[in-house]
C-alpha cells in the first residue's frame, strides 16, 4: 500500500511497518507473531503512532491510510 502516512518522516520503520500489517487487516496478536514481539509491545507502538497522526483508534488509521 503506497500513502503519504506509510512515507511520513514523522513515523520510524517498525511504525511504518506495523500500520502496513494493520491495513492488511492483521490483529495485534498476528502481528506480534510476525514480529516476534508481545501484544503489549504491538499496542504500545499503536498508541504511539496514534499519537503522532492525532487519531483514536484503528478505525481512524484505516480511513487515513484508505486516502491518497
């Protein structure tokens, strides 16, 4: 998925990285397997990253990514 957010300099890799498996429709739990990382860590990066884009929660993330 190409979008100006997946290319913000405001987002590190692993954000940009988690935001492209949440927009292929991943759960946290499925990511954290991807990455060989905990749940916990997963949420901890999406807070962050709903931080940064100023968003509530994953709905809002999918909308901004479905934008081009």
């Amino acid at each position: 998925m190409e979008n100006d957010i997946l290319n913000s300099s405001q987002l590190n890799r692993r954000q940009k990285e988690l935001l492209q498996m949440v927009s292929e429709g991943l759960s946290n739990k499925e990511i954290a397997e991807k990455l060989s990382i905990t749940e916990a860590t997963v949420k901890y990066h999406l807070r962050n990253i709903y931080a940064i884009l100023d968003i509530k929660n994953r709905k809002d993330i999918l909308a901004k990514l479905s934008k081009k």
